[in-house]
C-alpha cells in the first residue's frame, strides 16, 4: 500500500484522515502544518499528500508551491482540503500546482473514494 | 403458599433463583448470589471509630477498603468465637462492597416461584426490613434476606440511632 | 465500511475549547492594544486576527465534519465575521470585540453542550448569533455545503461520447490521466482510443510534458454529471467534450450523513514526552531489579542474604522512582486553573466600572490533575472577591493617593509538599469594623469579646458570612468564604488571610502536591495504629502535669510556651483501649488546624512514612475525625486522622464535656484569665 501524508493544524481530522487510510492498509504520516510536512518529507518519498489550507506557521498553498519546486514531488499527487465555499481558494490551489482538492465535511467513504482514485 | 404476584409486589422474580445459604446462630439464611462478589475466610479487620458495634471495622480486599458487619450483632444475636469455619461474605450491591460475617456457608440452592412464601407477621418486627421472604428447602426454613438493606450506609445509621433511642429508653 | 466517527470526538471537543481559550486570549490582547493606543479602534496586529480566524475555522470544518450542526451553524457564522475582520473589510472597535468574546462563550456552551448532552440557553446564543450577522457589511458569497451533495444519478443507460485532451502541463499538478481513464471505467463500459497526433520524435520529447489525448465511449447509467466530476480537477487543464444521448428519466439519489454524536467521558490528560519517557525507564530498572531477585531466590542460599537485602533496597529506590514518574504524569501546570481568569477580570471590571490589572505569576507551577480540578471554583470566588469588595472604583483609589488601575496579583509556587498560592490585591482591604458588627449581629461572637485582628479577620470563613450590604449576583452569593475554605480542606490544604486596611488583602492558598498519598506519622493508641497528617503537626512533647489546667468541669487544656490549647485524648474521642490513661505515660503531638492548635495524647511515636490514600466513603462513609485509610506494610488497614474533624468531635462533646467555645487557641500573658 501507499504512503500518505496528511497535513492538518486540527488534531482531529488528522486523526480521522490517519485512521480511515492506514485501516486500508496505507501508511501514513502526520504533520500539523506546512513547516513540519516539509521536514518530514526530507529525504523521504510518499505517493501522496493530503494537506489542509488553513495553518498556522505555512499555510496549504504555499506548501504545494514548496513542493513542486523539488524534483522529488513534482509529480506527486497533492491534494488539498478546503471548507472555503469561495471558488477563488481551489483556484489559488491549483495554480499553485494541486492536483485536486476533497471540500470538508466529507466522510472516511468519501476520503478513500478520491484517494483510491487518486493512487489508483 | 403466596402467589406469585403477592411475590412480585416484594421485589422477587417469578423465576428461580439461586441463593448462597448460611448459618447464622443455628438458622439458614439465604442470599441472592447475583449480589455476592466472593467468599473469604476471617481476616483482620481494623475498627472504625464511633461506629455502629455490629460494624467491625474494614478490611484490606487486594487494595479496597471494605467495611466489615458482624450479622450477629446486626440481628441482635449473641456474638460468636471466631473458628475456622467463619467466613466473610463480600457482597457488591451497585459497586458498593461490604463484607458480612457469618457463622459459616452452605451450598447454592436454586429457589423457584412456587417454594417462596410471604412473610407473616411476628413479634417484635425486628429486623423485618431485611427478610425478603421465606423458603422451603429439603424441609428446611430458609429465610432470604435483603442485601441491598442490609449493607446501605444509611439504614446502618438509621438503626444506629434507633438502638441509640432504644438504649437511652 | 463503517468508521465509527466518535473516537475522534473526544480530541475534537478538547481541541476545539483550546482553541476557543486561544481565542478568548487574543481578543483580550487586542482590547488591551486598544485601550493602550487610546482609541476605540485598533489597526490590529494581523497575526492575532488570523490566530482567530482559524480557531473559529477549524471549529468549523470539525463540527461539520463530525457532525455537530448547532455548533456548525454558529462557528460558520463568527468564521464570516472574522473573515470580514481579518480581510480588513471591517475593524475591530471595543463593541465588536465584546460581541466577539460573547460569541466564544457561546460557541463554548453549544460545544458542552454537544459533549455533555445539557441543554445550552438557546434564546442567548440565537440573539448574539442575529447581533453577529446583523453586523455582517456585505454578505458572503455562497454557504458552504454543510452535508454533502446530492446527485442525480440515471436510471437509464446512456451512451457518452468524450474527447479529453489535455494541456501540455497536466502532469505538473500531479494528475495522472491514467487514473482519470480508471474513474471513468468504474462508471460504465468504456472503449478508449488514444490519440498520438501530438506526439513529438522521442528526442524532441520533454517526459514531463502531455502529448497524449483520448477518445473515450462510456456507456452506463452515467449522468454527464458524474462525468464532469471524474474531471472536475483537471477541467481548466484540458479540453474537455461530453455528448451524449438525451438522458431519460432523473431520480435523485441523495446522500446524507448520519453521523451520531455521543458524549465524551471525563476528560483526558495530554502528557509531556519526557514524563512518559522517564516513567518507561523507571519500569525497565524495576524490570531488571525483579528478575535480579527472581534469579536469587529461586536457588536461595544464606550466603546470598546480602545481595538479597542490596536488591530490596534497590527495589525500595525504584519503587519510589516509580511512584514519583507516575505522579509527575498527572501533574499539570496551574495555568489549567488560572487561564479562566483573565476573562473574568475584563468582564467584571467593565461591568463594575472599575480598572484592574491583573498579574499572574508562577503559572507553571505543577500540580495534580484532581486538585487543579478543584481549585478552579475557589479561585475564581477568591478574585471575583477581590474585585468586588477590593479593589475600589478609580475615583475612591486617586482619593486614596492610589493609581486609578487596581492590581490583583495571583503567585503560585511550590514550597516543601505543597503548592502554595497567593491572591493578593492592592485595594481597600478588609473593613475590620463591619466584620466585628456583622458576627455579633449573627451571634459568632458576644458583644464584650475583643478578637485580635487575626481572630476578627478569620470570622469571615464562618458558614452564612457576608458584609456585602447588597448581596451582587457577583459574589456574595453560592459560595461563601466557609464553603472556599472547606473545599481547599478537603483537599488537605489550608486558607488563610492577611489585610491592610487602605493597603490591600492577600488570601494565601496551601495545597498539596497530589491527593493519592501524604506524608504521615503513625502514632499508637493501645494497639491501634493512627496515621497523622505530617503537614497539619507543630511538634511532639512530653506532657508535664503541671501544664494541663481544667477550666470549666473536665475538659482539659495544656499549656505550651504561654500558648493554651485544648487537649484531646483520642482513646476517649475514639472510645477505644490506650495502653495508659496516666497522660505522664504517654506524648501529646501538637497539631495545627485552620489555624488553631491542639495536643492530641496518645501512647507513642511510631514513625514517619509516606502512605497511600484509600477511600473510606468509597464503600462505607464519611467517618468524624478520619480523613481516609490506608493499608501498611503488614497488609493491615490504618485510619488516617483528620485534624479539624477531631477538633469537631471534642466540641460536640465526643470524649469529655464540650471545650468552652473560648478557650479554642488564645494566646495570653502569663496567667490565664476565664470568664
């Protein structure tokens, strides 16, 4: 199975994220905001990576742009989660180089519906 | 013989049930076995002051403190030389444990609807608060006590204060 | 498959009122910007706004998530408000921010609520809720879906036809085409065609780049719409055509959530790294020293009786490492206590038309979880106290040559076993006067008596006292000074209080570290074995007869250093055997208790140790005179002695007649003179 990483401030949710995808067999790895994911991610290969756009220190869009500067991640999957009903916050997502987005609330089905699609 | 809705109005279940029995001062009592956590043999018990003379004191039961009520006492019977037969009930009513000592067990009877009678009225009514009913067992008189009763803090109190009463009279 | 949503709750209620704290706290720091700057608005330090901001958002996306629509529907509401706030599209003046902070209050009860089950005050959080989007300048675009979409599925088959052809970049998002081809197989039967007319010569190639497009017949009970879903993130990425054959009959398929909410069993507590890490190594030493022992004496021998005395000692040492690690894990620091305060004091105060600062100090300071618990109400009646009767209104403190703005000082710190805390206010302090008229009139005190300063202020623990001329919904009322007192004596710690009158009043707190174990002395009686509470004894003597004096019929009291205090025979008070009843014979241990001393005669001193609290009331009750129990080392169980209970037995007239209510601790010149 893949290796996730899923990037939230909120205890809970990544909490829930981690439950719902490693009981399917993936392993994944937490990280509470921008900063610590890029840490973590040093020197470290995951197939994908589920992060939230509001945080605090480095917030979702900016890590997607981080991240598609490095070879490593150019490729990789990025998904991001957003409750912003506003289209223009998925738009600065995807320009920013997201591959899609999951809108919040959603529930475990709904998360590994996309991931199964996402990672196949 | 009592049917069994006389029964169900005193808190009884039409079906049988089992009862651990006991001797207590030549009688046989019973107890619901539902309500008795384990048996055990006479331990040291360390008193509690200004309590009631039929609480002994408590017990150390792996770490719990119990109290510890001399059934004798509380039927106002005669106290008895502790042997090797003695032994320590713990009963558990709600969470709540207590240990009652007594004179020595017997077996696990089941008692069905048919062989519980009311209790009748007798002299004194003392201690009638805590007798659930009577029962015929192997030709013998049981009598099936309350437990819930018995071991209630507060009915220790009470009738602390009603032997106090009685004492001051 | 089902995931049961509730284990996550738990985190999400803690989370979320930690975040509304964080909350609560920032809102305080941009009033106080505010008033510092002098004007009623603020150019807010953007960092504070979006600290609040994504508390609120977080609450959101988390109750939505998990379910909990009221508290959904709220924080949705303060979101746009703070949005609002933080785009700069309104500014954060005094009324906004007071509507901001009842807003947290709100969004805190509907989250008790959610967690608990009660019932919050609906009427209160629907009128802030209005005031919130009353206050909304312009409205927001769209709501945000709290449930998930409904779809409209086919029931008939239809035949699509798509042509996807994406832009040259499409890979740099991450989306793979492969996997949307995959979606859309899920949907129905579908035939691909690859089209390779962009393809370039393998060395003009750039592998990051698309070349590819796909001509796709899908036929299934498909809705164009579950087709542009498949596409949804790569729509602007590519060119994208659906056509099909007209759909024939629509019947909506809704999905809906049913996430059941279920409330949070008391609470969990958050520890350090370290601590468990500490705790782990201590259980590895205590590891090791059991199988040493093992090992000794499974083929025991008497020459090895020295190692076996080395590895109970050992054994001695890591049981206590043990017992401290474990301790240490349920400590937390005071500030769980104290981060109510704040807000408190800004309420009040406004509310009071009065200024006050409130100081806090040593809020590191660590303490057992089951204390701070019980800690909170005391404190907060102490400072509402404080500000209520203390601290005067700005024109009374200039009058007085003080500054306008009032101080409450609040210092804890840790001395010996306990923690101790002090509430100290630089205000009018405490009306000797009133307090004197105030017992005579309830009967505490005869007309004539002429309490020491110390004696009058300590009238104010007694039970129904207030001087407060109009009881204030403030304080006054619920919890008097008495009920404080037994509350922090219950916990094994002590209230007292010091005052200046124009000067101020400093309430100090004594609590003990933990509530699982006390230092002791075990003292004999006969052949009973008594525990006394390390903390509450002076000092232990041999009694001289010539000291003991019998004022009024048989009760007895003992002279020490010109100091008289009652003196209790516990066999008497417990009514049991002592070895002697020549009180020659045996020691008398001075205690202390609210501040009153008394002897207590018993046969010997036993010993110092550290014993383990065991309920009493857990499975019997509460018993006069005893605190708890214990088990000792011989397994048997010992009665842990409660000071104040005790000194309550003697007056009720537990052993001799009453103590005359006179005679509780009076310090005198020489001779002593009774009424």
């Amino acid at each position: 199975m893949a290796t996730i990483l899923t990037v939230d401030d909120t205890a809970s949710m990544r909490q829930m994220i981690s439950f719902t995808l490693s009981s399917v067999g993936h392993e994944v790895i937490q990280a509470c905001d921008g900063h610590e994911a890029l840490m973590l991610l040093k020197g470290k290969k995951v197939d994908l990576v589920i992060a939230d756009i509001n945080m605090p220190n480095m917030d979702g869009i900016t890590l997607v742009k981080s991240l598609r500067e490095q070879a490593d991640y150019k490729f990789t999957p990025i998904l991001v989660l957003t409750t912003e009903s506003r289209e223009s916050k998925r738009q600065q997502g995807k320009v920013a180089g997201a591959t899609g987005w999951i809108v919040k609330p959603f529930n475990p089905e709904q998360l590994l519906n996309v991931v199964k699609k996402v990672l196949g | 013989m009592q049917t069994a809705h006389a029964l169900e109005h005193k808190g009884m279940p039409s079906g049988a049930e089992q009862f651990l029995t006991f001797r207590l001062h030549g009688q046989d009592y019973g107890i619901t076995i539902l309500k008795i956590q384990e048996i055990k043999g006479w331990d040291q018990v360390t008193p509690i002051p200004n309590s009631p003379a039929y609480v002994k004191g408590v017990l150390n039961l792996r770490g719990v403190i119990v109290p510890v009520i001399d059934l004798r006492l509380r039927f106002g019977l005669p106290e008895a030389e502790r042997d090797v037969f003695t032994v320590i009930i713990v009963a558990n009513v709600n969470g709540r444990l207590a240990g009652i000592v007594v004179d020595a067990v017997s077996d696990v009877v089941n008692i069905g609807a048919g062989q519980l009678c009311d209790v009748p009225a007798y002299e004194g009514q003392e201690n009638r608060e805590f007798i659930k009913g009577l029962a015929q067992v192997d030709g013998k008189l049981l009598v099936l006590l309350d437990v819930d009763r018995m071991v209630n803090p507060d009915s220790l109190d009470k009738s602390a204060a009603a032997a106090a009463v009685a004492a001051a009279r | 498959m089902a995931i049961d949503m509730r284990q996550f709750h738990q985190t999400f209620f803690e989370e979320s009122l930690e975040g509304l704290a964080g909350m609560e706290t920032e809102l305080l720091r941009l009033e106080k910007a505010a008033a510092n700057n002098g004007h009623d608005t603020v150019a807010a330090d953007p960092e504070i706004l979006n600290t609040i901001f994504r508390a609120a958002h977080s609450i959101k996306g988390g109750s939505s998530t998990f379910g909990f629509e009221e508290v959904a529907a709220f924080a949705h509401v303060l979101e746009s408000r703070l949005d609002a706030l933080r785009d700069g599209r309104s500014r954060p003046d005094r009324r906004v921010i007071n509507l901001l902070l009842l807003s947290v209050d709100c969004l805190r009860s509907l989250i008790i609520s959610a967690r608990t089950g009660k019932e919050t005050d609906k009427n209160v959080i629907d009128g802030v809720r209005s005031q919130l989007e009353s206050l909304e300048s312009e409205s927001r675009a769209s709501v945000a879906p709290m449930m998930a979409t409904s779809q409209t599925q086919t029931s008939a088959t239809a035949h699509w036809h798509i042509v996807f052809r994406p832009h040259r970049r499409l890979f740099h998002t991450g989306n793979d085409p492969l996997r949307i081809l995959r979606e859309l197989s899920v949907l129905g039967e579908i035939k691909v065609q690859t089209d390779l007319a962009d393809l370039p010569a393998w060395a003009q190639m750039d592998p990051e780049e698309c070349y590819l497009a796909w001509n796709i017949e899908l036929i299934g009970p498909v809705s164009r719409e579950a087709i542009a879903e498949v596409f949804s993130w790569v729509v602007d990425d590519c060119t994208l055509e659906i056509t099909a054959q007209p759909v024939q009959s629509l019947a909506p398929r809704s999905i809906t959530e049913a996430v059941a909410f279920m409330d949070a069993h008391a609470g969990t507590l958050r520890v350090s790294v370290p601590k468990v890490d500490a705790l782990i190594n201590t259980v590895g030493e205590l590891v090791i020293t059991q199988t040493m022992l093992s090992q000794l004496t499974t083929n025991f021998s008497f020459d090895n009786l020295s190692r076996l005395f080395a590895g109970i000692a050992q054994l001695e040492r890591n049981t206590r490492e043990l017992q401290e690690s474990v301790m240490h894990i349920r400590m937390l620091p005071l500030s769980f206590a104290f981060n109510r305060l704040p807000r408190l004091v800004h309420d009040m105060s406004q509310k009071l038309e009065k200024k006050v600062e409130l100081v806090i100090h040593g809020e590191q300071t660590e303490i057992d979880k089951t204390v701070i618990d019980r800690l909170i109400d005391p404190l907060l009646h102490l400072v509402r106290n404080s500000l209520d009767h203390g601290i005067e209104r700005p024109a009374e403190r200039v009058a007085a040559g003080k500054s306008e703005t009032g101080h409450i000082e609040l210092k804890a710190c840790q001395k010996g076993g306990n923690v101790v805390i002090e509430i100290r206010d630089d205000g009018r302090g405490l009306a000797y006067d009133r307090i004197l008229t105030k017992a005579v009139e309830r009967g505490l005190l005869p007309a004539s008596a002429k309490p020491s300063p110390g004696e009058i202020v300590e009238m104010i623990f007694m039970p129904g006292f207030s001087t407060a001329e109009a009881v204030s919904d403030i304080s006054g009322r619920g919890m008097g000074m008495d009920v404080v007192r037994n509350n922090i004596r219950s916990l094994g710690g002590g209230v007292e209080v010091s005052t200046q009158k124009g000067h101020g009043t400093c309430f100090t707190m004594r609590l003990p570290l933990t509530l699982a174990i006390v230092d002791g002395l075990s003292v004999q009686v006969g052949v009973h074995t008594y525990i006394l509470p390390l903390v509450s004894i002076v000092e232990s003597v041999r009694i001289n007869p010539e000291q003991i004096s019998r004022p009024a019929g048989s009760a007895e009291l003992y002279g020490l250093r010109q100091e008289y205090m009652p003196l209790l025979r516990l066999y008497e008070l417990f009514h049991v055997e002592p070895r002697s009843t020549d009180l020659a014979q045996g020691l008398l241990v001075i205690v202390e208790a609210d501040g009153k001393k008394a002897g207590l005669y018993v046969d010997d001193l036993l010993g110092q140790q550290q014993v383990v609290i065991k309920s009493l009331a857990t499975h019997y009750r509460k018993v006069e005179g005893i605190s708890a129990a214990t088990i000792l080392g011989d397994g048997t169980v010992a009665m842990i002695l409660d000071m104040t209970g005790l000194i309550r037995l003697a007056h009720a007239g537990g052993g001799r007649a009453a103590i005359p209510t006179g005679a509780a601790s009076m310090t005198t010149a020489v001779t002593p003179t009774f009424n």
